[in-house]
C-alpha cells in the first residue's frame, strides 16, 4: 500500500523506501520555508539514494531563491517531471537552466510509466 504525506505545500506519496511522487497544490508559491520543509521530509523518510516523480498536475511557481534551491540534496539521484502541457515543459526547462551548485539528473516525460521506468532505471545505475 503506497503512503501519502501531506505538507504544506502538497502531497508526496511515497511509492518504494528510495522512490516518490511530489503533487504540489495549485497556485502554491514554493518558498524557502517549503524548501527546507521539503529537504527535511525527503532526508527523514527515504533511503538514499533517492529518486522523485515530480507530478505537475496543478499550476504553481517559484520564489527566486527557491528555484535555485530545491532538489539541490547530493541524495536525489535523478527527477522526473510529468508534464500536461507545453507551457509546463517550457517553465520546468527554465527551472532546469537554473544555475545551482550540483547538477541535476532530471527529465521531462508526458507519460507517468514512462517516467517511472525511466526513474527506477536511473536508480538501479551504480
């Protein structure tokens, strides 16, 4: 039976001890505080190295200094945004461009399986 946890700013369902889905809330403005609120629950309740379906069913944004922070933990191994529209990819390849202090293994799938594959795939990697 899969877990799902709610947070302040949305729902993360946790789908194996090292894999998850992330479901923002709509019109969410993800802050520092939700960052920290974020890390924290990935680092206390999943084994690293980790991995994240981030699913963009709703419309939400950043601040600046939380687009440059989130998913900045060494412990996530690779992301995989599930997109519904152009306009969604296009913001997610923005986010992506990001300067930041590690980079990221992430893609962008219209299919939640093929995200999902692609996410266990990346994590059976050494």
């Amino acid at each position: 039976m899969l877990e799902s946890y709610a947070l302040s700013f949305g729902q993360i369902i946790k789908l194996q001890d090292n894999l998850v889905e992330v479901i923002v809330d709509e019109n969410v403005e993800f802050n520092m505080t939700m960052i920290h609120e974020y890390h924290s629950w990935l680092l206390a309740n999943l084994k690293a190295p980790f991995a994240m379906l981030i699913n963009k069913i709703h419309p939400y944004t950043y601040t600046f200094d939380a687009q440059i922070s989130i998913g900045n933990l060494p412990e996530i191994k690779a992301m995989a945004v599930l997109s519904y529209s152009k306009i969604t990819e296009e913001s997610t390849n923005v986010l992506i461009s990001m300067p930041r202090s590690n980079k990221w293994n992430i893609q962008v799938f219209q299919t939640r399986d093929e995200a999902l594959d692609w996410l266990k795939d990346e994590l059976d990697k050494n």
